[in-house]
C-alpha cells in the first residue's frame, strides 16, 4: 500500500478536542431540534451556519478539520479494511455530491427551516451514511472526498486559503482519493476536479465547472423566493432551477465566445457566490447579532475581504486572471 507522510500540523491535541467537541454539540443541536426546534433552527440557521463561507475563504480546512460528520467517516474508515475510491467512480460521486446539495439546499425553504424534527433525521441520516462510507472506502473517501455536499463549496471558496493551514485527520496518507483530495492537495484540488477541460474554455462541461457556473444563480434564486408550506417544493425548485440555469448558460456562453479558462473563470464565480451569499445573508446576521445597523458595513467590509482573496487568487495563480488565453 503507498502512503505519504504529511507535514504534523501544529496543536494537533486541541484539534481532536475540538472535534470531540464539534460531536456532542450536535448531539445537543440533534436534542434541541426536537424539543425546542424554534429556538435551535433559528440558531442554526441565522447565527452559526451564515459563518462557514467566510470560513471556507479563510481555510476550508478550519472546517474540515472539525467537521462532525468527517469525524464519524474517519473513525469507520480508519476501523475498516476499505477500498480506494477508483477515479471514474470518485468523478462520479463529486456529481452525487453536488446533486445532494442541490436538493437539500431549496428544501430549507419548505422544510428545513421550519420542521426540527425532519432537520434532525435528515442530519442523522446523512451521519449514518458518513459513518456506513468509511466501512465501504478507506480513510474518509467514501464521504468527505466525495459525496459530501458541502465538498464543491468547501473548494470553490478555498481556491486560494487566506491562512495557511494543514489537515490534521491524515498523518499518514494512503492515496484512498487518488485525485482532487482537498486535504493533501489545497490549492490544486480544483485543477485536478475540474481535469483536462481546464486548459480549454469548455471546463464548464465538467461536474464541478457546472456547478460552478450555475452556483451564483443558484445562491440568489435561494434568497428571492420565500419559505413556504411543503406543497411550494415545486415551486421552490423551479425557482432556484430557473437563476441556476440562467447563470449557467450565461457563464458558459462568455467562457465559450471570449475563450475564457477555468483558471480565470473559477475565481471570479467564487467572488461572485460569496458576495451574494453575504449580500443577502449579512443584514439578517447583523440583526441576530443585535447590530442590524452594522448591516451594510458588514457587506462592505466581507466584500473587501473577497476581494483581498480574488486579488490573492491572482497572485498565486499560474494563469493570470488579466489573461484571457
């Protein structure tokens, strides 16, 4: 079996407290959705959840370091025998991923933002099939490398991490994910998801390039429609479906006529899914913080932090986002 020793990252310690942490407090949160879903949903979604995009921005690996659901897929994957991940299913299970995403995301506006009760079986259920993925596929391949619908997020914000950061679950890595492992290849995950199609300007035809090109569409579609009973399900994912595919071909039609590369797209739609994330969810989150008068400086201020990233992005970037080629 090849493996690769990778640098120890430091308070490697207090890394495992935080995630032993990270699982009772979603036991807690599994609790409070049942018996005070009011109270807990409102936490969940307008105080800790509109926090992990900056944080993607930041290090996805802030995240991934303590998410409890990679927790429970490393400790199975670590228990058993898995296989590794072969790289046509591995391309395969990113698209499963994006779909999930695509699904559960509208479906807070119908269900997940007012229903505790289905939110907390819904995240249970996910647990389980985090933790049923580590017996199947070694290490963390059979969910956090692939299925995960947090993962094509997790990689479009962190293109070009603002804080140096190493993953700290894999001291020793066997190459369970043989391509695009977010946590032993940083910054060039996104080049080897995206694959071949990235030194052309038809990378939008790729799993992950038309996720990215549909995202901001799909981010502002979320935020102009309203919650509603379970029988708007229809009508909420025709909504988002109809700003995802308006920014798609939009995306794609400008990559295709002006010859645009995913080196110079990919940044750009990351700046730009973020910035609507935060145009809209930063007044709400100013609000709950009781400052609602901090608002627009929140936006301003989170939007000059996108832009110290994009400017970093094209620093560190081997193709120069001045360059259309």
């Amino acid at each position: 079996m090849n493996t690769v020793v990778l640098p120890t990252a430091p308070g490697r310690s207090y890394w495992r407290a935080a995630q032993f942490v990270g699982i009772v407090l979603t036991l807690v949160l599994l609790y409070g959705l049942v018996t005070a879903p009011t109270f807990s949903l409102k936490l969940l979604w307008d105080v800790v959840i509109p926090v992990l995009p900056l944080t993607f921005l930041l290090n996805p690996m802030i995240w991934r370091n303590v998410c409890p659901l990679a927790s429970l897929n490393e400790f199975s994957g670590g228990q058993a025998a898995g296989r590794v991940i072969p790289a046509g299913a591995l391309r395969m299970s990113w698209a499963i991923g994006i779909i999930l995403l695509a699904l559960m995301v509208p479906a807070r506006r119908f269900l997940f933002n007012t229903e505790g009760v289905v939110l907390a079986a819904t995240i249970a259920a996910v647990a389980a099939l985090a933790l049923a993925g580590g017996f199947v596929f070694r290490r963390r391949a059979g969910f956090c490398s692939s299925i995960c619908p947090v993962l094509p997020v997790e990689r479009l914000y962190g293109q070009a991490p603002l804080v140096p950061m190493h993953g700290v679950r894999c001291d020793l890595c066997t190459v369970c994910t043989p391509l695009g492992c977010l946590d032993l290849t940083g910054t060039k995950s996104v080049p080897q998801t995206v694959g071949p199609l990235r030194r052309e300007s038809n990378w939008w035809r790729t799993s992950f390039g038309a996720f990215a090109a549909a995202f901001p569409g799909f981010i502002i579609g979320y935020f102009t429609v309203a919650n509603g009973p379970l029988g708007a399900a229809l009508a909420v994912y025709g909504h988002i479906l109809l700003y995802s595919a308006v920014s798609f071909l939009a995306v794609a039609t400008l990559a295709t006529i002006l010859g645009i590369r995913s080196a110079v797209a990919l940044p750009f739609l990351g700046a730009i899914s973020i910035g609507a994330y935060y145009w809209f969810a930063a007044p709400a989150w100013a609000t709950n913080a009781g400052i609602a008068a901090a608002g627009d400086a929140l936006r301003v201020g989170i939007g000059a932090v996108i832009l110290f990233w994009l400017w970093r992005q094209a620093r560190t970037d081997a193709a120069p986002l001045t360059s259309l080629q």
